[in-house]
C-alpha cells in the first residue's frame, strides 16, 4: 500500500518520502483502517522534525488524524468490521495515517455522527476534543466569562473560539496577521488582535476594561504564554494547550502566587467512557449548528508533503485535509 514515511529529521519537504508499506494483522485493542481521509496537524511537523515527544525510531509513516472503516479488528475490541469511524492513529508506534491503511486503537477511535462529511470527521476529533476538555473539564468555563484564544485560526485555536461562544463565552482572540485576525472574528470572536502589529497585552486589557482575562487557550507556548499571565485577572486559569512557537512558556511561580492564578494541563486523554461522552456533546453541537469546522484546502494523497510543509511555514487557516 502507499505511504508516506518520515526518513530523518528536518523539515516535512526534505524528510518526507513515498514508499510500499505492508501492515500486520492488529493486535489486542487495535484496529486495522481503510483511511478515507487523514488531516495534517502541527504534531506531524514536529514528528519530522524529531522534537515530537511520541516519535517513533527510524522510519514511521505519520498522520494523527482520520476517517476511514474498520477492516480487520483484534481481540479485544467491540467497533465490528465495516464500521465508520474517525480518530487518533497509532502514529507513535509508526503506522499513522498519511497511508492508504492505518492502525488506530479502539480507546482513541469513533464512530462518525450523523450527518458529518468524511472532510469534517478527518479533522473533528484533536481539535474539538482538546478544546472541550480544556474549556470544559479542566477550566469549567462558566457563561460570561471572558476567554483570550492564541493562535485563533490554526489548527485548536478555531474549535476553541467556536466552543467557548457556544458555552456563553466572550472571545479574545489573537492571530499573526490581519487575514488571520479576520477568520477569528467570523468565527466569532468579540474582539480579534493582529499580534504582528503591536503587543497584544495592552490591547487585552483594552478588551476587557483593564479586568483581563478568566482563561487563556494556548497553542502557541513560549513568550506567549509567559506574557498571557499579565493578561489573566486574579483567579485566572491558563491552559498551556501546546508550543508550536517551539518550546513551552515558563511563568515564575511568585507570579501565579501573587495574583492566585493557575496553570490546568489539558489533554483529552481520559477514559473511554469519558471521551464518548465528550464526542458525543460535540456532535450535537455540530449538528446544531453551533461548531464549524474550518477547513482551509482539500488535497489528494500525492499533496501531503508539501500541504504539510504549508503548514509548518505558517501558510494555513485551520485544517487542510488529505482525501485518497
């Protein structure tokens, strides 16, 4: 079958090649998938690059996200052959989903809702559950609060926005250019701040009458994150959500001590049970209307190296999707 596969470490255009790939039978837990579509994410540069923590050794075909059907199941699991589903692959043991078949764990696989399109399920799973169980379970967002959202038009950021606005929330949103500030405000964002052209503290405290922020959602890491903390108002929760700037913020602890903040981890990674329950709040709201995803291109299987090196380059709103 045909795949992508990572040959060194660098930069998806010069580590990423094609190459025959055959995958064994699944073992316990695991699914065997006939991927329909696969999403690129910002996880699958940096397993090029080799700075992922959950790098597989040598070569590895990458490729977090899909949708496909189920053709073959091991012992121990209960999706039956011929389902369609959607979810995480088993990128870390290698066999992820930038190939014509890729392995996925029952416990990170679901069944796609009603009514979702193969481009939506491809992309739906990372980006709305982390922003849910952030928003939600880690920070128990309240109607009325007020949420600063870095990054606003990548690949969390967008689910973010449209999340915490369908909870009740007020949106700030920051994004690297006028364009991107633009897709946070038809999002929905209250107010969207174009970081390239100035410091985005003093206008969040403009944003909010002086007050700051209830919560941070932050992909972006690094002085970000650092500087979110002048952002916060007394109380405040950060949310530390990844560091595609390239390495993760640091806050000094008399800072968090003084102004009674708190930094949550968030990642959706709970049990089965759990996560179900969480897909299925959000399908409802997709149905509903109420969460969008936002797609910025559609390429084929031979597009991925280059859609993928789009998005390390910083050249993409929200998801590009892979359709085979």
């Amino acid at each position: 079958m045909r795949s992508w596969q990572v040959t060194g470490k660098g930069e998806p255009k010069v580590v990423l090649a094609k190459a025959e790939k055959a995958l064994e039978a699944p073992g316990p837990g695991e699914l065997r998938i006939k991927v329909i579509a696969s999403a690129l994410a910002l996880p699958d540069v940096l397993l090029c690059r080799g700075t992922y923590p959950l790098t597989p050794p040598g070569a590895f075909t990458p490729g977090l996200e899909f949708v496909g059907t189920v053709l073959a199941a091991g012992p121990h699991t209960t999706l039956p052959v011929g389902s369609k589903v959607m979810g995480v692959s088993a990128f870390f043991m290698g066999h992820g989903a930038f190939a014509d078949e890729c392995k996925a764990y029952e416990q990170s696989t679901y069944l796609v809702p009603e009514g979702m399109n193969d481009v939506d399920a491809a992309a739906f799973t990372i980006a709305y559950q982390t922003a849910h169980v952030a928003l939600v379970r880690r920070a128990q967002l309240k109607a009325g609060e007020t949420v600063l959202v870095h990054g606003g038009a990548g690949g969390t950021g967008f689910a973010a926005i449209q999340l915490a606005k369908a909870l009740g929330a007020k949106v700030v949103a920051t994004a690297g250019g006028a364009a991107k500030a633009a897709v946070c405000r038809s999002l929905g964002a209250d107010v969207a701040i174009d970081y390239t052209a100035g410091d985005f503290v003093p206008a969040v405290k403009e944003a909010t009458g002086g007050k700051g922020v209830d919560i941070v959602f932050d992909p972006v890491g690094g002085e970000v994150f650092e500087k979110s903390a002048e952002c916060v108002a007394p109380e405040g929760r950060l949310l530390p959500i990844g560091f595609a700037c390239g390495r993760w913020g640091n806050i000094p602890m008399v800072t968090l001590t003084l102004k009674n903040l708190s930094i949550i981890g968030a990642v959706p990674s709970f049990p089965r049970p759990d996560m179900v329950k969480v897909q299925d709040e959000l399908a409802q709201l997709y149905r509903a209307g109420k969460i969008k995803m936002l797609i910025d291109r559609k390429i084929g299987f031979d597009g991925i190296r280059d859609g993928l090196q789009d998005l390390a380059d910083r050249k993409v709103n929200g998801r590009v999707v892979a359709v085979y």
